[in-house]
C-alpha cells in the first residue's frame, strides 16, 4: 500500500475532503454574513449601505456553497462509479455500468450547467434584493437529475 499505490477512487475522496471543507467554510460565512436567500420586502426596505454589503458577501458564499455541494455530490457518485467498474471488470454487466457512466456524466454537466446559465447574467446570483426567482424552473431539472443518479 502507501500513497504511490492510490488509485482514482482514492483519489477523488482527496477531492471531496476539499470540497467538503469548503462547503462547511461556505455555510459557516453566511450564516455569518446573511445572504440573499429569504430577504423579505421589510428587510429590503430596512437594508444600509452596511447591510447591503454584508448580505451581498453572504450571497456570493451561497453561490460558493451551492457549487462545492454539487461537486462534493458528484464526485461522490464519481468514486462510486470508480468502485463499480472495478467490481464489473470483466463481466456481462460491465456495460451497465458503462452506460450509467455515461448517464452520470451527462447528469453533471446538465447539472453544472443549469447552476452557471439559469440566473443570466451571473452576477444577479448575488443581487441585493435578488430579481425576480428565475431559478425555480430549473429546479425540477436539478431534482430530475439528482434523483435519476441516485436511483440508478
């Protein structure tokens, strides 16, 4: 063993422990900071150049946040898939697990995707007070695509 012999699945867990820290960071500065999310019309009406700035900084970790949960979920399914074809190799069902790397594959890019072009331009993710949601068409993409590679 030791660290020469690591393989990708190994690999890829080093990559959820940074994503995963980051991600705690993320939740940590905006409950610290506030973000856009749940700002009601009375807090808009009573926000300070002061606020406004400390919320819009909370925004930006929200959108920090969102992304290293994605990567921290994906790269999980990543090593799982790792894990699959090794158990596979060399049998019949080795092509299942093909295709279901070639489903999640797509899942992440649709998924990457619907977070980088739903609110256009991307500068609005931190809009204080936020535009109008447009974010919630996509959700049941996001959902769909969450849920197929988890039942998959």
């Amino acid at each position: 063993m030791g660290v020469r012999n690591l393989q990708l699945d190994d690999y890829l867990i080093l990559c959820v422990v940074v994503f995963f820290t980051l991600l705690c960071v993320a939740l940590n500065e905006i409950i610290l900071a506030g973000g856009s999310n749940l700002v009601t019309a009375a807090d808009i009406a009573h926000l300070t150049p002061e606020s406004r700035k400390r919320r819009t900084r909370g925004a930006k970790w929200v959108f920090v946040a969102e992304h290293a949960m994605i990567l921290t979920t994906w790269t999980l399914k990543a090593c799982m898939i790792v894990l699959y074809r090794r158990i596979m190799e060399g049998l019949s069902q080795e092509r299942l697990v093909l295709y279901l790397t070639v489903w999640l594959g797509l899942g992440f890019v649709g998924t990457e995707l619907a977070l980088f072009l739903t609110c256009r331009p991307l500068h609005l993710y931190w809009a204080i007070p936020p535009p109008v949601d447009q974010r919630r068409s996509i959700l049941f993409l996001l959902i769909y695509l969450q849920c197929s590679a988890d039942e998959v």
